[in-house]
C-alpha cells in the first residue's frame, strides 16, 4: 500500500509539536503500516477486515467512506482522518487530517 498526504493534513502536521509528530510516525510504522497491508491483502481477496483495537480506527458518520484512527490517548489527544483507494490497481491511503477532535469538523 502507498500513502500520500492532502494539503488539510500538510497543514496540520506544520501546527504539530514535533514530539507529537514523532508520536503519530511510530504508531504509523509499529501498527498502522502492517494493518494496512493485512487491509489490503484482506479486500484483495474480498474479505472483511478487522481493525486492531489499539489504532480504534471507525468510519466517520456520514463521511463518505473517511476513516479515523486514534494515535494517542493522551497528551495529545491524537486522532487522523484516512481514506483508501484504489488507483491503476494498487491502494493508496491518504491521510486527510491530523490533531485532536477538531479534525472531525472537515475531516
């Protein structure tokens, strides 16, 4: 799976401390790359996929197949906004949104 980043999300991962930055990215590496791939495999072979429940990743009401993961529960309260796609035969994720709840407004 690839990954790529909207400008929303370029521009909040500018306000991010970088501690916080360095938070997100080893969530990203440790958990959410590997369940991205295992997603993949799973909707390559038309089954359902179960989200760990440590990244607490659910569908964004009413938001047109967005996703959000938790990648922190603590200071800072660490939620990203994702959406998967596939384009000339590969998925891509791409990363919407980064912060706390406040993402969820245009996520």
């Amino acid at each position: 799976m690839r990954f790529a980043t909207q400008k929303y999300f370029d521009r909040d991962w500018a306000r991010l401390k970088p501690e916080h930055q360095r938070q997100f990215i080893a969530v990203v590496r440790e958990k959410f790359i590997p369940s991205c791939d295992a997603w993949a495999q799973a909707a390559d072979d038309g089954l359902p996929y179960v989200w760990p429940k440590s990244l607490r990743v659910s569908p964004i009401v009413n938001g047109g197949g967005i996703m959000e993961m938790t990648w922190s529960f603590a200071s800072p309260d660490g939620r990203a906004t994702f959406h998967i796609a596939a384009e000339d035969g590969q998925w891509i994720c791409y990363w919407r949104r980064i912060g706390d709840h406040g993402v969820f407004r245009i996520p």
